[in-house]
C-alpha cells in the first residue's frame, strides 16, 4: 500500500505532539513512582491509608504459595465434576464454550442412546418408499 501524503503528515504531527508532551510524562511518571519531592509527600500520606510490603516478603510468600501448587499431582483446577463423554455438570448444563448447535446435537445422540425413553421418536421427513 502507498505511502499517502496524508498519513506521513499525521505520522509528523504525532512525533512533534510526543516531543512537546514529554516533559509533561517525565514529571508525571516521577510524581507516580515517588521519586519527586512532591510525590514522597504522597507516598507518605499512602503508608498512612495502606500497608506498605517489602518486595521481599512478597516474593518470598510467592515463592511459598508456589511450591503448595507444585506438590500437587501436576493437574489443572477443572471442573471435577463434569462428564467427560457427554461434557454435561451436575446441573445438567454444558460448557460455557459450547454452542447451541453443539448442545443440540449432543443431546440428540444422547437421546438415540437412551432410545427415548418412553418418548416416541421423531420420524426422518424424507421418502417413504
């Protein structure tokens, strides 16, 4: 696709609105990251509202939470209860992921299965010869 002189145009003023704005950003993200002198006030007003974590403590509490997971048999949290052949839960309802369609046609083989229980089955529209 060519080059039109549109886009390098527009190309042109976003690299001069970055250039103006950068200063701008600079001061901002100091102030976010307490690293101002404005922005250690704010730091300091925000120990008095949360508790305030070494990273230490946290990744070692990571590391902690992360050996609990691996003793286990190496097997996803899934739904335990769910059916594998027919993907039905207790509740009698399909995955989330599964279409209408899908549903449907599920049931329907299950259906042919059972044989209808007491239900009369539904004659193919076709020919009758």
């Amino acid at each position: 696709m060519a080059k039109s002189l549109r886009s390098k145009w527009k190309r042109k003023m976003r690299a001069e609105k970055r250039k103006k704005n950068a200063p701008k950003e600079l001061a901002r993200l100091k102030q976010a990251l307490g690293r101002d002198v404005k922005g250690d006030a704010a730091m300091s007003d925000m120990q008095e509202i949360a508790t305030v974590v070494p990273a230490d403590k946290i990744k070692k509490q990571a590391d902690a939470d992360m050996i609990d997971t691996m003793t286990d048999d190496g097997k996803m949290d899934m739904d335990g209860k769910r059916s594998k052949k027919t993907l039905l839960d207790e509740n009698g309802q399909y995955p989330t992921w599964m279409s209408q369609r899908q549903a449907k046609k599920m049931k329907a083989k299950r259906m042919t299965k059972k044989g209808g229980q007491g239900k009369q089955q539904k004659k193919k529209k076709g020919i009758a010869w």
